[in-house]
C-alpha cells in the first residue's frame, strides 16, 4: 500500500524557516517524481513545486520560487521543502504527493500544517 | 500560466440525480485534464486522469469527458457519500495549475 507521511510544520514567525518532510513507503520511491501542494485554511489546492525521480528537474510555483527548495534523498526514501523567508500567506496544509508516470498526482498524503504568524 | 476555470461554484443537486460539473482551461490543455475529489477535513484524491480514464477503484457513475480547452466531470446517479469538493488539474505544462472548485451538496 502507497503511503506518504509528512511531518515537520507547525507555528513559525514570519521571515523564519522551517523544513518539511515525507516519508515514503509501499511503492519505489526512487522510481517517481514528488510533489508538494498546498492548501491555505478554507482555500483551494495550489501545486508549490516538483522534483524528478534522480532530481535532475526541479520546478516551482512563481509564488515561492527563490524561497523554498525542494529536495529528495532516495536512499530514505524522504521528500523535502525547505522553506525560508516564510510569509503569512504561506499558512497552509501542505501535503506531499506523487506524481504518476503521466504526471498526475495519484498519491497524496494527509498533510502537515504550516502557521506563519507572530 | 494556463488558468483553470470551473464552474458552477457550488452545485446543490438530489440524490439519484445526474450531474455536471465544468472546467475551462485558458489555453489547449490536449486532454490532460484530472479531476481530484476532496471531502472535507480529508486529502484529495484522484478520481479521474486524462480526461476520460477513471482511477482504480472509483464507482462507475463518475466519467469525463473533453478536449481542447473544455472539460467535464459527470455523475449519473448522484449519492450522498458524493458530497464533497471536485477540482479540477492540468498537468499539460508548467507551472501546473488546478481550479477552484466546485462544491457539490445535496438538496
């Protein structure tokens, strides 16, 4: 069974960071390309950015790019955000999803929530 | 950037009742068009990919259809557990964009 797992939100001030994780399991993660995706509290979905399977491409939404990397290391089979210079309107859920061999997200995690608040 | 349009909004339909739910690609998205279920205080999942292929799993009375720049979602005989949030999501090219929403309720 696919299974992802994030970890690592929480409460942060604005102008700090924070780094995101997803564990992997159920499927070869080393195989896939991951994504992460957002959803700000009572919002829609927003893809945030896109690592190929040996993390030779890498893309990002305009709206964090310069901001947040995404980063993966197969050998742990664990996905990454890290996140700086957060904003408020980077509170979001952010869940970490995988992308199918056609490109769709066919897998998706619960999600961890990210609070950028004084 | 391809912005996706759907509509209505919030669709409020009974049950046993055929739905459709729209999506408009800004520019041609050639069929890679997704539509993603979310119920609430769940994560999305994947109902439909490529316009018409439905995902492993999902009931019968859910199909696509579309092209060029128009989509849509069909439920034939809608069901209470229907209730939810459908997005649609266009993997054609980056950045990759979903739409708003539409909210489907029971009358």
């Amino acid at each position: 069974e696919v299974q992802l797992v994030e970890s690592g939100g929480g409460l942060v001030q604005p102008g700090r960071s924070l780094k995101l994780s997803c564990v992997a399991s159920g499927f070869t993660f080393s195989n896939y390309g991951m994504n992460w995706i957002r959803q700000a509290p009572g919002k829609g979905l927003e893809w945030v950015a896109y690592i190929s399977s040996g993390s030779s491409y890498i893309y990002y939404a305009e709206t964090v790019k310069g901001r947040f990397t995404i980063s993966r290391d197969n050998a742990k089979n664990t996905l990454y955000l890290q996140m700086t210079s957060l904003r408020s309107e980077d509170t979001a859920l952010y869940y970490c999803a995988r992308s199918s061999w056609e490109g769709y997200f066919d897998y998706w995690g619960q999600g961890v929530m990210v609070t950028v608040s004084s | 950037d391809i912005q996706m349009t759907q509509s209505p909004s919030v669709l409020s339909a009974s049950v046993g009742d055929r739905v459709t739910l729209n999506c408009k690609a800004s520019q041609n998205i050639n069929k890679y068009l997704n539509w993603y279920q979310q119920k609430l205080g769940e994560a999305p999942k994947l109902l439909i990919y490529n316009t018409n292929n439905l995902q492993t799993g999902i009931p019968s009375r859910f199909s696509g259809s579309g092209s060029g720049t128009d989509y849509t979602l069909t439920i034939s005989s809608l069901q209470p557990e229907d209730v939810a949030t459908y997005f649609c999501f266009q993997h054609n090219s980056w950045p990759l964009t979903f739409g708003s929403g539409t909210k489907l309720e029971i009358k």
